[in-house]
C-alpha cells in the first residue's frame, strides 16, 4: 500500500515538475499574456456595445469581430460605435499586426532553418520508414546515383537517404540536380551509431556503403570502415538487407562473417574484365551486354512460381514460354537474417535428434544468394530461389 502511495506521489510529482517546465517557457508564457489580452479586449468590446446598433449583439460577434480584426482581414460587415469599444478595437489592431507578423517571421523562419539543415544534412528522418539508405561517397556518385535510381524505380526518390561526409562542393551539386531534389541527405559516419540512429536505420529496408572516398583514406582504411559499417548496421537492424563494396578481396571473409547479404569486388571484376579483354576475343562486349539492362537485355532474375518450389528443374524448364534463356537458379534469395530464421525453423521440425543436429549444422554454414548456374534436370528447387535469365531483345 505504501509503496503504491509513494509512486503515485512520484508520478505526480513528476507531472508537476514537467508542468512547471512548460509554463516557464517564455514562448508559452508570451502565449498565454497574448491570449488573456485578447479575452479582455473581446470582452470590452461585448459588454460596451450592448447599448450601441453596431451589431455587436452576441458574444459570438464580438468573437467574430476580433478573430477577424487581429488576422488583418477586415471585412467592415461590423464595427464598434462606443468610445471604449473603439479605443478596445485601436489596442486590437495593433496587437493584431504584431501577433501575425511574429508568427509570419516565426513560421518563414521555421521553413528556412529546416531547408538550410537539409541541405547541410542536419535535418532529423524521424518519420522515414522501409527506405533505401546509401553510405559513404566516391567519385562519378552522380551517376552511380542515377543508376540506382533507375534499377529502383519501384522505390521513391523520397525513400532515398544519402549518409556520407562528402565535400560540401560535391554534395551541393547532387542537390541541385532536379533529379535528386526528393532524396535526403544527412551529414555523418555511418561507421557511428548516432548517424545510423540519425537516419533511421532500425526501420530501413535496405543498405548500400559503398567504398567510401569521402576523405582521404587509404585503401585498408577504406574497407575496414565497409566491414565496421556493416557489422553496426546489421547490429542494429539485423533485418535489412546489406549490399557492401570493398576493393580488397581478403575483406570479404569479415563481410560473410557479419552476414553481409552482397558483397561487390569492384577491384577484381575490374581485373577480370581487363584479363579477358587481353584474350583479343571480344570476351569484354559479351560481359558488358550482360551486365547492361539497355531494352531489357542482359542478365536477369526472375521470380519463380510457388507451385514448382519442390519440383525439378527440369520441370520448371519445360513449363517456360518465352524467349528468354533459363541458365540457373539463384538460391536463397532476400536478406539472410530472415533465411536463416525460416531454415533454423525447419530444422527443428524433425522429430530425430541427429537430424535435427545435422539440419543445425547445415544452417550454420548456410550463405545467402548463390548461384547454381545449368543445374542438371533432376535438381530440386528449393523455397526462397529465383530464376537466372538471359533476356534477348523482344520482337
């Protein structure tokens, strides 16, 4: 009972304090003087017209002649005759003018202060929810931008969050492209916690952290922060899908330790382009067509019904009409927390104890997005895969 009686006091207590806190804000005291003027202004302009044909008959038009008095619109329908009533009007339009010229300044100051912190990537995303966010910067991100934008166009430009400490120069230029005039940026390290809370990162739907040239980092430095950005990213949302660049290929192993869901070798397909060029057999345009989505050609991943999940290959091949090229299979598809979770679901299902230990080892080493490229007929879909096409121009 007293320990009851002694929170209720504590809580009351703390309503009185926040209570005491609200009402010493200047803005709310200014507030509150404000508005009591106005009620007694009202009042003297009701009371001291009931003996007058201004029309001022009601308390309502006495409300009516001071809501329309103090926003400066001045209709004329009504007016005070009386010499107290007038003098009440003359204190009413001066204090009119200053209220809404306060608030006009208050509120074209508001819009100013947000679009100047937008545009210093200061402004808070308190309310974005399933977005996109890129981290850090490199050269030519203009057109990496673009890029993205158009192998996302189901995702809004507004879902779109720039997190990097690019030179101011470069990130003015993004903003002034019409293009990219609805994404946000938000200045920060998206190595730090803060930043990531900054830009909303628990409700994120996916990443991408680019191999960041913002400062001047050397080349370790680089993708150790990819790797340290990962590994906070998918510490605080583990359920967003992470796609990481690093320009040394020995990082990937810390990236697939931190379930990193795509890891890109920009370095090495760079190399490997170059070493096939070297052949003088055209290797290059065949991987360039590949890698190009112009008209629709080029490598694609296709969704694969529900009902061939289970069945065979070369079941779901025969079923195929069209002209594109099946080459493969993708297998477990999407963000790799959620694979994981439904793999560690189904092991468990199996009344044997091995089995159920040998399934617990198979999820252990279990990787997201691998490819199985002509697969033999008898090759069993499993769930979460898609398709690999090659799509040729359509007639």
């Amino acid at each position: 009972m007293k320990k009851s009686e002694g929170k209720k006091r504590a809580l009351l207590k703390k309503f009185l304090v926040k209570c005491a806190d609200f009402f010493s804000n200047p803005s709310v005291l200014a507030f509150i003087i404000i508005f009591l003027i106005l009620i007694v202004i009202m009042l003297t302009i009701f009371i001291s017209e009931q003996a007058t044909n201004s029309k001022i008959n009601t308390l309502f038009d006495a409300i009516w002649y001071t809501i329309v008095t103090i926003t400066t619109v001045g209709y004329g329908d009504i007016a005070p005759e009386s010499f107290f009533g007038r003098l009440a009007a003359i204190i009413l339009l001066i204090v009119g003018v200053a209220i809404f010229g306060a608030l006009s300044g208050k509120f074209a100051s508001f819009l100013l202060d947000r679009q100047q912190k937008k545009d210093k990537g200061l402004l808070k995303m308190t309310k974005m929810k399933e977005h996109f966010l890129i981290c850090g910067w490199k050269p030519g991100f203009e057109r990496i931008l673009l890029g993205i934008l158009e192998a996302n166009s189901e995702i809004p430009t507004e879902r779109i969050v720039l997190l990097n400490n690019a030179p101011r120069s470069e990130m003015e230029k993004i903003q002034s492209n019409e293009k990219f005039k609805a994404i946000n940026f938000l200045r920060g390290d998206f190595t730090d916690e803060e930043s990531l809370s900054k830009a909303q990162i628990k409700s994120a739907e996916r990443a991408l952290i680019l191999a960041d040239h913002s400062e001047e980092f050397s080349s370790l430095e680089v993708d150790s922060r990819t790797v340290l950005g990962v590994i906070t990213i998918k510490n605080m949302n583990p359920r967003i899908y992470c796609v990481a660049e690093i320009i040394d290929s020995k990082f990937e192993k810390h990236l697939s330790l931190a379930r990193c869901d795509e890891i890109i070798l920009a370095a090495d397909y760079e190399q490997n382009l170059l070493v096939q060029a070297s052949s003088g057999k055209g290797m290059s345009h065949i991987l360039r067509e590949l890698a190009a989505k112009e008209n629709d050609t080029g490598l694609a991943l296709k969704s694969i019904p529900a009902n061939f999940v289970g069945l065979s290959y070369g079941e779901y091949k025969k079923s195929l009409e069209t002209r594109d090229i099946l080459i493969g299979v993708l297998e477990n598809t999407g963000n790799f927390y959620l694979r994981r979770k439904e793999a560690l679901a189904e092991a468990q299902k199996n009344p044997d104890m091995e089995k159920i230990v040998s399934n617990l080892k198979k999820v252990k080493t279990l990787k997201s997005n691998i490819p199985v490229f002509n697969p033999s007929d008898d090759y069993i879909i499993p769930d979460s895969s898609k398709a690999i096409f090659i799509c040729g121009e359509q007639d």
